[in-house]
C-alpha cells in the first residue's frame, strides 16, 4: 500500500516510477475510525489482529492520526487512479488478512493496472513464517516471483 500512496501523491512530479508493483495490498487505509481512535485513547496503542497468525500486533497512535488530518493523501483508490504506469497488483485468492476483493478494486482504479490471482494462495503466498532456508519455496510463492519477473521485463521494456 504505501508504494501505491506514495506513487499516487507524487503522480504529478517530475520523476515518477516507470512501473509498480504491490502485493497482498489493502485497498483502504483505515476502517472503523471511530472504534480506533477509542481504542487509542483508552490504551494507547492499536491493536492489530493477525488473521494468519492469531497474534496481537500494534499499531502506534501516529498511523491513524496522519490519516485524520490528511483524509485525501491516505485515499488508496483516489491515489491509485492518478498513478499512469504499468502498475501489476499480485494477490492470494484464499488472503484472510486482506480480503481478494481489494486487489480487483485496485487493479479496477489503476488507470494502466493489471490483476493477477493466484489460486489456492494465501496472504505470504504459502510461505511459512519465519521462512524455512533449506526448505524449497512454495509453489505460489515461484508463481509470484515468476509473475513479477515477467510483468517488470514487459513494463520495462
């Protein structure tokens, strides 16, 4: 996501990238604004529930406080329609993190955006965590891989 942002905002700069890619990405930024800024006030912090995992992660209070005074620069697909280049978005299509929906509204506000979907896959694209380094790399993970190879060399050539 924060390549998509960051691509969109400085859609009208001299220098731009050539190409994007994003990966497992969300097509908001923030939900339920309200219950997290309560959250936030009550203990301090944010707490971030991995679907994958089951763990608590936690956000500090500044995620959410840049997006309440800046709305429009944390508008994923706002942003994501002014980015004019090549712009793949690679996603699981069994993702519990980030429901596969967000990548097709994203490829949909891509005004050059491309989707792919890969099947059976999930949010790390089958890979365990932490990553085993004598273990072969999951299937979908070579399928992500592959995708990008192909997509970057076509985007830049």
């Amino acid at each position: 996501t924060t390549a998509l942002l960051s691509a969109g905002r400085d859609a009208d700069a001299d220098e731009t990238p050539d190409a994007l890619v994003s990966m497992a990405a969300p097509s908001y930024a923030a939900s339920n604004i309200e219950g997290k800024k309560r959250e936030i006030a009550e203990t301090g912090r944010l707490a971030c529930p991995s679907a994958r995992t089951g763990q608590d992660l936690f956000m500090a209070p500044g995620w959410l406080e840049e997006q309440l005074a800046d709305p429009a620069a944390h508008d994923v697909l706002a942003l994501a329609a002014r980015i004019d280049v090549p712009a793949l978005i690679v996603h699981g299509e069994r993702d519990e993190t980030i429901p596969v929906r967000c990548a097709h509204e994203l490829a949909g506000a891509l005004p050059k955006g491309e989707l792919y979907v890969i099947e059976g896959c999930d949010h790390v694209f089958n890979t365990t965590h932490p990553a085993d380094p004598e273990a072969e790399p999951r299937a979908a993970l070579l399928e992500m891989i592959e995708r990008v190879v192909d997509f970057t060399r076509r985007a830049l050539a």
